[in-house]
C-alpha cells in the first residue's frame, strides 16, 4: 500500500476500483443533484467525493481514482496541504469575515507582498485580490483602462478568460461557455495565437507570422493608440494546452512597449509552479505589467489576484476596487500556507519531473499511434491532441472515448481544446511517481483500446 502523501489527509496512495463507475453511491447523489442544482452546471465525471490527497480521489462507494485533474489546476499542493489546513484553522478560530475595505487585516497585506515578490520583474509592484479568475481577468481590464485612458481590449484566437459577461466576450470558444449568453461586453477584438500544430505557414515560421498578424490587426484595424490592454495566457488553459512557438511572446510584449499598452498575462491556470517555474511568463523572460492569478493560490480555497507595475495598479481611483469578499481572511491564511509549502516541497522541481516523465511516455505513446497529432505542454501542464488517422482533422470523439475508457479505470482526466479534441493532464504537484506512472498505464491501454 502506497503511503500517504504531503498536501492531504491520511489517505492511502493507490487506485482502487471497488464497484462500476459510478457506484450505486454516487448515482444517488447524482438523482438528488439532478432535483436540486441548475442543469447548467456540468460534471465530467459523476463520482461524488468523500475524501482526497496526494494523488487520489475516494468517492463515497469506497473507489479510489487518480487525479489527474487537481480540480482544474487548483489543488498543486494537494487537496488539504498541512500548512493550507493549520493556517485556515487557525484563522477560522479568529474570525471569518470583516471586509477588507471595511476593516483590514494583515493575511491580506501579506498575500500581496509575497505576490509582489514572487511575479516577473525588480520593479515596484502593488496587488489587489478577489475570488475568481474571471474576477482577476475584469479587474485587470478596469486597472489598465484607467491607467491608459483607452477602452479596446485585444485577446486570442484559442483563449480563455472566464464566465462573467466580459470574460466571455475575452473567451473564444462559444459552446459550451457562450452560446445564448449574449450581447457580450463591446470594445473586445481578437488576434491570431501562435499556434505551432495548426499554423497554416508550418510551426518553424509561427512565431513570426503569428506575430506580425496580430499586430497588423491591431495597428490597421483597432488603432494602437485605441487598445488600453492585451490580455493573453502564456500557455493557452481551456484553448489546449497550446504553448506559442518560441518568440511570439516577446514580439508582443514588445509591441506593447512600444505602443503603450498594457500587457496583461493570464497566469490563471499557469501559474504557482504549474508549469515547473513559478510563472509561465518566465520562460522567455517575459516581464508582465499586470498578471492575473488565481486557481493554484490558495490550496482549494477561493481567492484571486491582480499584481502589477505600481504606477499602473495605482491608477484606479480609491474604492474603485475591491468586492465584499475579496481576500477573505480563511483565504488569505490558505495562500500563505499553500506557498509556504511550494517552497518548502520544491514544488516547481516536482513539475519538471512530472513533465519529464509524462512527455517520455505519451510521446512512445504517439509514436504508435497516429490518432495522437501532437503531445505539448509544460511541467505538470501537459496535453495531446487527437486526430484522424492521416490528417490533423480534429477528433473530438477519440478524445471524449479515451477519457471514458479512462475514468472507468479509475483515472481522473480533463477534455479541453475549441475543437473538445484534446486531453489535458494536470496532476497535483505532489502527486507520488508511482500513481504518475500508473495513471500513464491505464491511459496508455485506453488509448490502445480507443485509437
């Protein structure tokens, strides 16, 4: 029996399939869910959860699956990382609730100096929190049009932003998360991404055409001088896990230099050692006037940031920011414990490893089989994306079959992608190697059976 792991509770280390799943347990729950919550709201995998840590999940018939999904990038240091729960407990104990902007205190200063710390850059740096990412997303637009005077925002083909009417309008894929939500937030234009697998000129001149496009539009089409901020992901969450081809990133961040405009990076699924550093901007040295955060800050707990160049985060005007529950307290004590242990784990070095060994494996895998277009990613964000045989039309099927093959092996995987073909893995950064490999074993035989 595998032993139990640092980031959850007492909770053996090993898959363990005791009945279908689902079980009779969750199904269940699963008919009381169906009486009680929005239909709107989806499941990928209707097991209900007793339990979590390490590397597994333990639903409440007693199976015992592997994560491979960290509860979409949140759970990095696990489900209930020691130095996450002792610190929300301890401020539990206190008190659960002032309201910052009411009466303040000092977990919330503390949050935004180690974020001062942490992200891209030597330059003075200020940092405002609240709950979600697209909340993060919003209120780096607001910053960056107060601090430049110009209202258009330019965004992605491919990209993700979040749920709210703005983010939607920054997102790119309509179904599932636009389609009839609309009119969307005006003033929102979309550039091409430098998407290597898929540029029409061939993954060795992506970067530079990719670049030289976008920029074209935003010259020709919107007026630079018009664009207050350019929001993108480093590595693209929901659109795929797609990293740009290598240079694209400084062409733009350049341009942006260039022509005043505020360069915000996403780094809400990337960041927090994801990507084995602790922001995915660093790999080609990319220095963000804002980055947004959110997802792997706080251990599971809701929380969500914006940090930036001091001269732009001051821009907007007192109570122009900020929301009643935005850097709760418990929240606030969570994120210190959660970097506490990022620090103290090495975390960034365990999602290299992560990488190194998933990226080995799936590219023997893809090798095989052709169905598997492209394995890409970086440290414990990695994905493939599936095709037909022969081509790179999207195989949206392929992807939707191994995942069930997948989950009822006892594995926990994630679709994502605009053309839902891609099978993206993020495991807890603490997830112990042999769970990693194991996962790998039944994806690789789910992949034998499907592709």
């Amino acid at each position: 029996m595998g032993a139990a792991q640092p980031g959850g509770p007492s909770l053996p280390q090993e898959r363990r399939l005791v009945t279908a799943i689902p079980g009779p347990k969750s199904v269940a729950l699963a008919e009381r869910r169906g009486k009680a919550v929005a239909r709107g709201v989806g499941t990928t995998l209707p097991v209900f959860v007793a339990r979590a840590g390490g590397g597994i999940v333990e639903d409440v018939d007693g199976n015992a699956l592997i994560d491979f999904g960290s509860g979409i990038a949140v759970t990095g240091v696990g489900n209930s990382a020691e130095s996450v729960v002792r610190r929300a407990r301890e401020q539990l104990e206190r008190f659960t609730h002032t309201c910052f902007m009411v009466t303040p205190y000092d977990s919330y200063v503390a949050v935004c100096e180690e974020l001062n710390r942490l992200t891209p850059g030597a330059h003075e740096k200020r940092s405002a929190l609240f709950n979600s990412g697209a909340e993060a997303v919003e209120n780096a637009v607001k910053i960056a049009r107060a601090s430049t005077r110009r209202s258009a925002v330019v965004v992605f083909d491919h990209g993700y932003h979040g749920r709210t009417n703005l983010t939607m309008a920054l997102t790119a894929k309509n179904m599932p998360y636009k389609e009839s939500f609309g009119p969307f937030a005006p003033e929102v234009y979309r550039v091409p991404f430098a998407y290597p697998f898929r540029w029409p000129g061939g993954a060795a001149n992506c970067a530079r055409e990719a670049a030289a496009e976008a920029t074209d539009v935003i010259v020709t089409q919107i007026g630079a001088h018009n664009v207050a901020a350019l929001v993108i992901e480093p590595i693209l969450g929901e659109g795929g896990f797609i990293e740009p081809a290598k240079g694209f990133l400084p062409r733009i961040a350049e341009f942006c230099r260039e022509q005043g405009i505020v360069f915000v990076a996403d780094e809400i699924q990337t960041g927090f050692c994801r990507t084995g550093q602790w922001f995915a901007c660093e790999d080609e040295g990319i220095v963000p006037d804002l980055v947004t955060t959110a997802k792997g800050i706080a251990g599971g707990l809701p929380l969500a940031a914006v940090t930036g160049r001091a001269e732009i985060m001051d821009a907007a005007h007192v109570g122009g920011l900020g929301g009643t529950y935005g850097g709760n307290p418990v929240a606030c004590a969570a994120a210190l414990g959660a970097i506490e242990t990022m620090r103290a784990l090495d975390l960034n070095a365990a999602a290299r490893r992560i990488g190194m060994v998933m990226k080995a494996r799936l590219s023997a895998l893809a090798r095989e089989y052709p169905a598997i277009g492209e394995v890409r990613g970086r440290g414990a964000m990695i994905a493939i994306e599936l095709v037909r045989p022969g081509s790179k039309d999207a195989a949206p099927e392929i992807a939707a079959a191994v995942a069930k093959a997948c989950h009822a092996e006892g594995l926990l995987v994630l679709t994502a992608g605009t053309y839902g073909n891609v099978l993206r893995f993020l495991p807890p950064l603490v997830i112990p190697e042999h769970l990693l490999v194991e996962g790998l074993d039944v994806l690789e035989r789910a992949v034998r059976r499907v592709a």
